[in-house]
C-alpha cells in the first residue's frame, strides 16, 4: 500500500508542446519521501499516449482536416464561414468525448485509491480546466473514501493560496516547497486512521509553526502557516520512474525565489519571501545524474537566473567537461549598455555558451522606462535589455554559436497617466525594433493574489468584483482561442472590460508578426524545436505553426514525433559524455 498518491492534475487535451515534460517537482516530492521510508505513487496522466487516447482518431483527422482548411482560407467568405461552423461543431463533439473520457480515468482513480487503502493524496493544482478537473476529482474522492485527507499544491495553490480551501474540496494547500509539509503530514497519518483527528493534529501543527507553507481553515476562515525559509542547497536531486509518453527534457532547480523580488506584478514575494542560490557543485551533481539516465536537455527552474550564479554553474560543467545543453529565464543586467559593463557581459556569456547554454527569455515587460520603474517596478531600464541582448549577440557571434533570444512583454498595462496606450505599444514595438529579439511572448495583464497590483488596486486604476479570484481559479486562458469565445470575467483596468484588454494584447502581437517578428515561441521551446532539427527563422515559423494545428486539432501524430526527435537528440546529448552509459530507445 502506498502513503501517499501524488496526482497531476491533467487538462483534457494539450495546450503546449512542453505540457509533457518531465515533472521534476512531483518527481522531487516522490524521492525525498522515499528517501525517507515512505512509499510514494506518482500518476502522471501529462503524456502524449495519454492525450492521444482521449480523442477519437476519427476526430482528430476530420479536425485536423479542417483546420487546415481554416488556416489557408481568408478571413471573410461564405466558405470560411461554412469551415468555422463545422469546426466548432467537431470541436464540441471532441471535447463532449475527452471528458467522457477523462470521468472514466477519474473513476478508475478513485477506485484505486479506495482499494488499496492510501489514506493521504496530494493534487499538483494548475490553472483553468485543469483545477476543475482537480477540484471534481477531490469531491469523487471524498464520497468514495471519506477517511482520505486530500491536500492541494503546485503553482495554483501557490497563487491564490487561500482560496484554494473556500470549499470542501480540499483539506489543506501547500504553498511552494512541499517535501517537508508533506511529510510532517504523513508521519501525523501514521498516529490516527481518523481523518478528523488527522485534520486536528496537523492544524495544531500548523499554529505551533511544526508545520510550514501550509493553508489551513481557523475559525471560520483561513491562514497560512510561517514559510519554510529557502535552502536550495538541501533540494533532494529528483529519480524519475519509467513514463512513457514524457519529453525528455529536465526542469533543474539551480535558485529558489527570486533575486530581484519586487516586481508589482509578481506573487513571488509572498510565495517564497527570500531568495536562495544552490551551490554550482550541486547543481552540476544533478546534471550528471540525469546524464547517466539519458536526458542531456535542461532547463534551469529559477524564476530569474542570475549571469553571475549561471557563469559559476557553467565553470563547474565546463571544468567536469560535461556536453549538455539548457536554457533559462534571466534578466537584464543593470549597465549592460556601458562600454566596460557591456565586456564583461560578452564574456561572462560566452562561458555560459561554452557550456551548453543555447536559449534565454528576459523579462522586459515594457519599452518605456518610467512604465518599469512606476507601474512595474522592473528595476531595470530599456538600455540595460537592449544593452544585455546585444550583448548575448555578441557572445553568441564570437563562440560562433546560434543563441536563441526571447523577451516578456506585459499589453496593456497600467498608465497611471504617464502614458497613452497608444504611446505604450510603440514603445514596446520601438524595443523590439531595436533588440531584434527571436521570440516575444506578449501577455495581458492580471492583478495575481498577493502581487502590489492586487494589493493597490485602485492606484494601478485595477477594478474586481468580489468574485474575481475564484473565477480565476478557474480561467481557462489558451492562446489560440478565438476573442468572442472567452468568457468574461470580473476585471476591468482604467474601465476596460477583460475582452478589450485581450484585444489590445492580441493587437500587438499582431503588429510585431506583421513586422516579421515571431511571437509565443519560449526558451524551452526553442531547445525542444532546435533539438527537432527545425533550423532559423523559417524552422521556428513552421515549428509554431505545426504546434498550433497539432494542438487545435488534438491529431497528435505530428506532435508524437516533435517528442520522438527530441527524445533522441536529449539521450545522444547525454551519450556525448563519458559516464555510465544509458540504454539507447
């Protein structure tokens, strides 16, 4: 009999090419408890088999079929008008049929963990679909085995924190790090076969401060136990199961929390409170590990990895004279555009280079400077981005190796008056102009629980009604669906509506690809479509144009074999080195 089931909570069809990726946190959760004599199951319906049974291959061709024909057609004439109504009318039956599908797996769940008698589940939690599938699970459980203590997680927990337990679906949430919580957890189920007793002692746990990074219900309402403080060089180095069905592809924590930490728009601040750096020995221990197991494709975890922690990380490898390669999330470094700054920049990139370091996406949220320092509280300015991507230019040249680029931009945004909007998005235009970055992932604005945007609402001009944040537990927001098919939500910014403010973002994004520049294509993603074979501007065109089909479609076929390709470039990567060798498949 397992403790603990640690469940994935799965939406009903795929909504990007790197839904499948290793879960290195629930992989992470699983070893630590196992290292400390617990048995631990882990399901993982996030695979491409999985998501390939749920549709009916029939379905899939007729949407494939039309949606081809959408995508080559105008966008007016009676015939695309004809394509739309049967592609909505195929994608209803699709839908109808993956949730047929998904209530059947759900059942057998439910049965399983009644039948072998687990008395704890964990449920990583994630956004839209996936938390109600989540949330339906929970309530099934809890009339299948009422004695079960079922306990939320993962990045919805963490944001919206409270209101994860404002129904009985759940018993308790973790916010970030669970290893410890969890299994302070487990050891008070070994002391009562009651769940309510069990509740007790860990609420009682939970006040006393025994128990960290815990929501749990008091008098009526809710509270979140002290945070753990981080120690990123105690992370257990995760051991993953045989999952068929997965990208090879390992998310790496080499930072815990954030450097900077002061973004308005960020809940990091109140999800980790500090910040916490792994020693480079370590994280490159990892890295071996994962070699020898076949993966050779990383990517770092950190939220914002700073040039100096990746530069020691990089020596490391390099003086270990491992073959990897990874991308990460960085940021622009202050006085990039500095002659002097700017060489040690160049250098400091051309180690990371030297190393396996081939994508990075930057946060530049806006073009204007008095944008990010009054309403995004970026602490950096519009020349230390230009500065800095320049700079991995020309690392990039000088190693005479191809670096993929990718920059964050937040439209519209807040103005506080210092701007127009309009003024705004030709700003940020004139930043990408001048970049010249390979990728811009353009996103809408939204005041998350416990960022300064939701704690001044009223100065960032935001308006929510009193059901805001439990809408947003369940907000489906996916990229490729059409403006008049997203449900309203009670969000306005300097009065407009949640449509007009996604119309506006979508504008943009129109306007930089109709300059000729890509859009939504991230780090990761630029490793996976590299690693594919698809080569320069033309590669990653027909890489998201092929993502978009496959995923429209739910014909998995083309997907299926982006994995294939990506599995096979990750093990002969990780065969580069001289370890232990992996067995080739």
């Amino acid at each position: 009999m397992s403790d603990l089931i640690l469940w994935n909570s799965t939406a009903t069809r795929r909504r990007s090419p790197t839904d499948d990726f290793l879960d290195n946190g629930l992989a992470i959760l699983r070893t630590y408890l196992e290292l400390q004599g617990y048995k631990v199951e882990v399901v993982d319906w996030a695979n491409s088999r999985q998501w390939e049974a749920m549709t009916p291959v029939m379905l899939a061709r007729l949407n494939g079929f039309l949606a081809s024909r959408l995508i080559g057609t105008g966008k007016e004439g009676r015939k695309r008008k004809i394509l739309g109504a049967a592609f909505m009318v195929s994608q209803e039956l699709t839908s109808f049929m993956q949730r047929l599908a998904q209530r059947r797996m759900i059942s057998r769940l439910v049965r399983h963990i009644r039948d072998t008698g687990c008395k704890v589940v964990g449920i990583k939690t994630w956004y839209g679909e996936t938390f109600i599938t989540a949330r339906q699970f929970a309530r099934q459980l809890r009339e299948a085995s009422p004695e079960v203590l079922v306990v939320a997680g993962g990045p919805h927990a963490s944001t919206y924190r409270e209101a994860i337990l404002e129904d009985d679906s759940f018993d308790f949430a973790v916010v970030g790090e669970g290893e410890d919580t969890l299994l302070r957890i487990l050891q008070r189920a070994g002391e009562t076969d009651k769940r309510s007793e069990l509740i007790e002692l860990i609420t009682r746990d939970a006040e006393s401060g025994l128990l960290e990074n815990t929501i749990y219900r008091h008098n009526g309402g809710y509270k979140i136990s002290r945070r753990r403080k981080l120690q990123a060089d105690i992370k257990t180095i995760p051991s993953y199961e045989l999952q068929p069905g997965k990208t090879n592809i390992h998310v790496i924590v080499e930072s815990l929390g954030c450097p900077w930490g002061k973004c308005s728009f960020c809940t990091h601040s109140c999800t980790y409170g500090s910040y916490s750096i792994r020693k480079p020995s370590s994280v490159v221990d990892e890295f071996e590990k994962m070699l020898a197991d076949g993966i050779g494709i990383f990517r770092y975890a950190g939220s914002s990895t700073t040039l100096s922690h990746a530069r020691r990380i990089a020596l490391e490898l390099i003086d270990r004279d491992l073959k990897v390669v990874y991308s990460m999330f960085g940021r622009a470094e202050l006085g990039a555009s500095d002659p002097e700054k700017f060489k040690k920049v160049v250098e400091s990139y051309r180690v990371l280079i030297r190393s396996g370091f081939r994508a990075i996406f930057l946060g530049a949220e806006s073009g204007i400077d008095e944008i990010n320092e009054g309403v995004m509280n970026k602490g950096v300015s519009r020349a230390d981005i230009i500065g800095t991507v320049k700079a991995i230019r020309e690392a990039s040249r000088l190693e005479g190796v191809p670096i993929d680029i990718g920059i964050s931009l937040i439209y519209p945004a807040p103005t506080l008056g210092i701007v127009s909007l309009e003024k705004m998005m030709e700003e940020d235009i004139s930043l990408v102009e001048e970049s010249r970055p390979d990728s811009i992932l353009v996103s809408p604005p939204a005041p998350f629980p416990g960022s300064q945007w939701f704690e001044r609402l009223d100065e960032f001009g935001f308006e929510l009604d009193k059901n805001f944040v439990r809408d947003m537990l369940e907000y489906d927001y996916v990229l490729y669906k059409p403006l008049y098919m997203w449900p309203d939500i009670g969000l306005k910014m300097n009065g407009m509506g949640i449509k007009q403010i996604f119309e506006l973002c979508g504008s943009l994004r129109s306007e930089l690809e109709r300059r000729g520049f890509v859009t939504e294509v991230t780090d990761v993603q630029f490793l996976m479509l590299r690693a594919a074979g698809y080569k320069g501007v033309e590669g990653v065109i027909d890489f998201k144009d092929r993502t978009q089909h496959s995923i429209l479609s739910c014909d998995c076929r083309w997907i299926n074999r982006l994995q294939e390709r990506v599995n096979q470039a990750s093990l002969e990567q990780a065969n580069k080195n001289k370890l232990a060798q992996p067995v080739a498949g």
